[in-house]
C-alpha cells in the first residue's frame, strides 16, 4: 500500500484518506491504518474506447436535448450565450432548427434504442428560449408520441417563463411536460440580471405567467414546474434563500441551485462582490439548515437543492471503485442537437466539440478522439490529485476551443469547493446523529 495521505479536515478534527477515499476521525488514524485502511484500497482502471463499444452505451441513451432556437426573449447578464464575458460558447443567432431535422434526429437515435429492455427516453426542448420555436416543438413531441408507441416518453422544457400564453400552457399540461422555469430568487436579486434587450426587469411577467399555470392547473403546476435558480454572487445570497423558502408560489416547488462562475469568464470583472459578505450569507443559510436537521424538520426544496453536492459527495466516499472517467458520462447519458443539426456531447459543453450530424449519424472517430483526449487531460493531471476521488469534474469544465485543457484557477477551485464541502458534510452528519 501507497504511504499514507491525509487531507485535514475541519480544524484537523476530521481527515481524509486519500488513498481509500475515507473520510475518519482524526483520533483513530493509527488504528485505521493498520486494521482497516488496507481492505479499503481504492481500485482504478481504464475504460474501453472503441465504436463497439460506444455504440453499446448509445443504446443506454437517457434523453435527447433539441435546441429549438439559438436567439432569446430577454439578454440576461450572466447567459453564457448572450453575454461576451465566456471565452469559449456560440453567441446567439436567428438560427432555428427545422422539424425535418429535429425529425431525423429521433429517427436515427430510435433505431439504437428502439430493441432495448427500458422503455423509457426524455425528449427536452432548449434554446436560446425553445419557446420561440413552438411550432417545432409541438409537431416533434406528436411526431414522437407516434413513433416510440408503448415507451414512457418525458418531455422537459427550459424556459424564462415571458413566453407563455395559455395555448403553450395548455399544450404542457396535456403532454405532462416537466417544465424548468429560471428564477432567480426576489424581483431585486432576479431583475438585476435577467432582463429584457431594453434592460427592463422580467420578475414581474414571470410571477404572473406562473399564477397562470397554477390557475389552469394547480397539481400539474405542483408536479410538473421547477425552478432553475442562478446565482450571481454579487447579489444577496440570504434573500434568495428567504424568497424559495418563504414565498407562498414557489416555496413547495423543486428547484436547481447553481451559482454564476468564476472560471473561463470575465464576468465578474464587471459585477464585483464582496467574499466576506458571501462568506456570511452562505454560513447563514448553511446554519439554518443544520437546525432544521438537528430538530429533525423537513427541509425546503431550496434546503435540499443547497446541500445537494454533499449529498453527491457522500455517496462518492462510499465508492470503491473508479475508471479514469469518474463522473464524466460516455455517450450514454444525453445527446444534445443544436439548432444547425449538428449532435454534441451535452447543452453544457461548448459547441467545439460535435460528435456527428443528423445528415450523416455519428462520427465515431472523432467521438473516440474526445474520450481520448479527455482521458489523457485526467491522466496527466488528476490521477495523483489528492481529490482525484470527490472531484466532480466533466468535459464542460476543461472544454477549450476545440481542445481540452485543465488551468490551475480550475483546480484550486474545485479543490477549495471540497474541502468545504467535506466540513460541511461532517456537521450535517453530526447534526443527523444528534437526538
């Protein structure tokens, strides 16, 4: 066995085992090591890049992403597409796909997938602002009813909510679609970046569309509509964690938490913000759910969806076994079709890196040039990084202009990320065991 590494933890109370991806007690360290550490080894291994091979995860394929459109209805400040701040993503454009394309894409994907056992495929509309182009996405979602008969098929849709009238509503509620709605917490913190091209606040237009939906239909509005929640740091964290927990129309909804980043961007060149007030907030809102927990209280989606990486954390501690891949997914999670017909590897990688075409299917050797490309990025840095383990690192975090790269603003980030969320993964489990 390697020599023993430790990562200190929590005022050196806690340490993590690097080498059996462990985290323990400070105070068992020497009888870890010599009676456990060496039936935890951690097992590492390469995995197989060959069209054989992709073609069987393929038919392991969860969902479909169609990017209806390339343009928008609003101009939000920190949009990767529509912001000149992200050095490496398209800009937005008129470009809409048309439905003999989107068409040809569900054609070419159901006759991978059309024999396997799980009878089940999310079909998701994307932008830009999908709902620009409505008419495709209603011929598609017919199109694919008829085509995948006896399948569970999932329609999603991410949307900023300014678009809908009651027919689009109408039109979801009959599909059960799962629509993603973004909303960026109170009208203060939400009208500071998402607005209209006249720099004019969206809240407004996006609370009433949302009382619409609920009006028409209050269980599907309950079941079906999240909330996609960004945020930018130089606004109030506490207040937007006060409006999803307090607010009568939101607070029972799901919700997805991220925060606006710091990496390949200029962007907060621009909006500056204060680390100690974010330090503050975040130790607020961070407390407050671990009294929730300690008096045994049912958290808030926004609660959950804020200690959600530890969750994820925690169960990678559990893992025993890793590929160089980690939690990088292999051609088996999701296809993304831009708007021009091209197929790429997800909506969050940049559109540098296409795997294929509607015109001519796949194109398996560049698709195995990526895997490989990106594996030898992991080899070269990861491998004896002492988070090589937890780190929740994929193509979008190292995709370049057409190449992949790893900068150390990247690492020391991803690295600082988790050892707080080790600590805090520490005082979540303490307050689950108290009684």
């Amino acid at each position: 066995m390697q020599a023993a590494k430790f990562l200190q933890i929590f005022r050196n109370q806690y340490l993590y085992h690097i080498n059996t991806n462990t985290l323990i007690n400070s105070e068992i360290k020497d009888i870890y090591l010599k009676y456990s550490a060496r039936n935890r080894e951690v097992s590492f291994e390469d995995v197989p890049v060959d069209i054989k091979t992709i073609q069987n995860n393929i038919e392991r394929l969860k969902q479909i992403i169609i990017e209806t459109c390339q343009d928008c209805s609003l101009n939000c400040q920190y949009c990767i597409f529509g912001s000149n701040e992200y050095f490496f993503n398209r800009k937005p454009s008129s470009l809409k796909i048309s439905y003999d394309k989107a068409r040809i894409a569900i054609d070419y994907i159901y006759k991978f997938i059309r024999n396997r056992k799980k009878k089940e495929l999310s079909i998701g509309f994307y932008g830009g602002e999908p709902l620009l182009n409505f008419q495709v996405i209603e011929k598609i979602v017919e199109y694919s009813k008829r085509k995948f008969i006896n399948w569970n098929l999932i329609f999603t849709v991410t949307t900023n909510c300014t678009l809908l009238n009651d027919d689009i509503i109408a039109f979801l509620i009959k599909n059960n679609f799962k629509t993603l709605i973004s909303l960026d917490g109170p009208a203060e913190n939400h009208d500071s970046k998402r607005v209209f091209p006249d720099g004019s606040g969206s809240f407004d237009i996006v609370i009433k569309n949302l009382e619409k939906i609920r009006s028409m239909d209050p269980h599907y509005y309950q079941e079906r509509v999240t909330f996609s929640i960004v945020y930018s740091k130089d606004l109030s964290l506490k207040e937007l964690y006060h409006f999803f927990k307090d607010y009568e129309l939101v607070k029972q909804n799901l919700s997805n938490f991220g925060y606006v980043t710091d990496i390949d961007t200029s962007y907060y060149d621009h909006y500056l913000y204060d680390r100690q007030r974010l330090k503050r907030e975040r130790k607020y809102v961070f407390n407050k759910i671990l009294r929730q927990i300690r008096e045994k209280k049912e958290l808030s989606s926004i609660e959950t969806n804020f200690i959600i990486e530890h969750s994820m954390l925690k169960k990678a501690l559990n893992a025993r076994k890793f590929n160089v891949l980690a939690s990088t997914c292999y051609y088996d999670e999701r296809l993304f079709v831009s708007a021009d017909g091209k197929f790429h590897l997800c909506e969050k990688v940049n559109d540098k890196f296409p795997i294929g075409s509607v015109e001519n299917g796949f194109d398996y050797p560049r698709m195995m040039e990526i895997i490989n490309e990106y594996i030898c990025i992991i080899k070269k840095y990861c491998l004896k990084c002492e988070v090589r383990f937890i780190c929740m690192r994929c193509y979008a975090n190292l995709a370049r202009n057409g190449y992949f790269d790893i900068d150390e603003e990247f690492c020391e980030s991803a690295k600082y990320s988790i050892k707080k969320m080790l600590e805090e993964l520490i005082r979540i489990n303490e307050a689950e065991e108290m009684k």
